[in-house]
C-alpha cells in the first residue's frame, strides 16, 4: 500500500524537482507521514563521461543507474531532497506503507533492481482471507526470478512474475500485462498498480482489483486527519512533461510523468486519469508515450 511515481523524458537530464515543481514535491514527500515505512527511488541518467570510455577499468556506461532504498520515512531522510533536484531522463519514486504485517527491512524496499530493470509495485496480493502470497506456498514462483528480485515481499513476486514473462520472449509492456492476468486467476481482489522501467523504457499500469479504497486505508488516512484524500487512493493521472496536450488516444510526446493520488493533479494543469487496467508505455529516449489496455 503505497505511493508511485514515476517519470520518462526525452532522452535529456531532467530533476524531479523541475518536472513536478517544488511545491509538488513537498506535497509528495509530506506523504510519507502516512506512507512512513520506507522510501526509494531509482534514477537513469545520461552520464557526463562519453559512453564507453575506457579509463582503466570496464568501459564507462551509456546510461548511469543510481539505486537508492531507506527504511527511514522520506520526510525524516535528508537525501529525498538531493535525489529530488538530481537530473535524470527516467526515475521511479516509491513511498511505502508495509501490507499484510510485512516485515520492514531494507531487501523489500523499493525500487527492486534485477537484469536491468527498475520496479515499483502499490498494492497487498492476499485472498479473501486476508492471506499474503508470499504464505501461500502452492502458488508457483519460478525460484531464480524471485531471487534475483533481492526482495521477500507479495510486489517481489509480482516482479518475479514480469522477470519471468520476460524471459519466454514478451516485450516489456506485455510481459507486465501477461503478469496480471496469470495472478489475477488466483488473486483477482488484489492492486497491481506499478511502474516499471529499463533503459529504453517507461511503464506505468493502473490494474486495481478493487477500485473502490478498502475502510483500513480510508481509516489509516483518517487517523493522520487525511480522509479526503482517500477516495481516489487507486488512481493513477498522467502529464505529459513539456506541457503539451495529450491527443484523443492519450498518446504525446516530450516525456510524461505518471503519479498516484495524494497531491495536486488537476485537470487544469495537465492531468488526466489512467483508467483501470491501463497502462502508459513510453520511451525515455524520445518521450514519446502512449495509452493501451492489458
């Protein structure tokens, strides 16, 4: 149960900070007093050194990768605001709300990092019962691809699952659809609104079980004197990040920046809601991204 965003520009350097403004990211990171049990983000940036420079050691990468995961709140953790104003042509931005009694410790923090790809996962895959995944010991979990996630988490299986799909051959996109539909034959209930990203790439899905917000989280956010911002809990909204409007389908160019609810995103600025069972898929090369369903 926690906050996404993330973000796809147009091959260039660009700081969280300069794509939300800073008033907006202090809205997002003021969420962290709900989402209080941990925060990450994953950066890709075009490095200052030429790609492929040989200086000693490996030859220097076309696309620099920082990770960075704390079990601290963001709104107690310095480098939330050195990660905000750091450039970067694709970034994943996760705050956390530990589901289902999970434990809090750094390996289910996130982002997850494994063969090149970034992940971030809102959500609690547990039955009606109210038991997680991770219990359910006859759910089928291809054993490398969950290790390789570094993670011990339902959103580490999620990955897993994506990893998998990957590897019979599906393109990013599908490969995350194909790992809703095969989880949603056991959990059907369940959130799996995430965001993904690789060095080409940007995917952000809205795939809500239930679109309506469950009475525990319209009681936690009651608890911080936060219930009116509630009601639209599952929702995700998209920008398009040079300002331009978005066409007919949803489709643009310039970049895009997707986030979930909880700080200002209104129509007038830009904003438009991702359906259920949508997903962004956009280059962060080029910026340009489009809408599709799974």
């Amino acid at each position: 149960m926690c906050r996404l965003l993330g973000y796809a520009a147009a091959g260039a350097n660009t700081s969280l900070k300069a794509v939300l403004g800073e008033s907006a990211v202090d809205e997002f990171r003021e969420l962290s007093e709900i989402h209080n049990d941990g925060w990450g983000v994953g950066l890709l940036s075009k490095p200052v050194e030429p790609p492929y420079t040989r200086d000693g050691g490996a030859p220097a990468p076309e696309t620099g990768v920082q990770l960075y995961k704390s079990t601290l709140a963001a709104r107690y953790d310095s480098m939330f605001d050195e990660f905000a104003s750091a450039p970067s042509r694709g970034a994943l931005w996760h705050l956390r709300l530990a589901s289902s009694n999970l434990p809090l410790i750094i390996e289910n923090q996130q982002p997850f990092y494994a063969n090149g790809l970034t992940f971030i996962h809102n959500g609690d895959i547990s039955d009606d019962n109210g038991v997680n995944i991770v219990n359910n010991r006859s759910y089928p979990v291809n054993q490398g691809a969950f290790l390789a996630t570094g993670g011990q988490s339902d959103s580490a299986i999620f990955f897993s699952v994506i990893l998998e799909f990957i590897g019979f051959g599906f393109a990013l996109d599908e490969a995350v659809a194909q790992a809703v539909r095969q989880l949603r034959q056991t959990y059907p209930k369940s959130s799996y609104n995430c965001m993904i990203q690789s060095q080409d790439q940007f995917i952000a899905l809205c795939a809500a079980g239930r679109e309506v917000t469950s009475p525990r989280i319209v009681e936690i956010y009651d608890r911080y004197g936060r219930g009116e911002q509630a009601h639209d809990y599952r929702v995700l909204r998209y920008r398009a990040l040079d300002g331009s409007a978005v066409d007919s389908r949803g489709a643009g160019k310039g970049g895009v920046v997707v986030a979930s609810s909880g700080f200002g995103q209104s129509e007038d600025d830009g904003w438009t809601r991702l359906h259920n069972d949508q997903m962004i898929v956009a280059s962060n090369r080029t910026g340009k991204f489009r809408v599709r369903s799974i």
